[in-house]
C-alpha cells in the first residue's frame, strides 16, 4: 500500500513536471514565432535601406 502511494506520488510529481515543460515549449514556440517575424521585418528595412544607398550611388 505505501508503495502504491509513493509510485502514485511520483507520477503525478512526474505529470506536474511534463504540464510545466509543455507549458515552457509552447513559450518558446511562441519567442521563435515573433523573432521570425522580426527577423523578417529587419531583413526588409535592410532590403529599403540598400535599395535607396544604390540609388543614391548612381
């Protein structure tokens, strides 16, 4: 009976920390979707920046 206690004890300890690093992936997901976005918007204030030095070059 106790060890049936502490194995139940131990899988939801073990479940708590599944829902908590679940939790923390979905955040990162999250992090990596706006740096792609901002990454992309950098890349494109880049792109306007060399366009209008190449044309102010001729």
């Amino acid at each position: 009976m106790k060890q049936e206690d502490s194995e139940k004890r131990l899988i939801q300890k073990q479940e708590q920390y599944i829902r908590v690093l679940e939790e923390q992936l979905d955040v990162c997901r999250e992090q990596i979707k706006a740096l792609e976005l901002l990454v992309e918007e950098q890349n494109q204030a880049l792109a306007l920046f060399a366009e209008a030095l190449s044309k102010e070059g001729k």
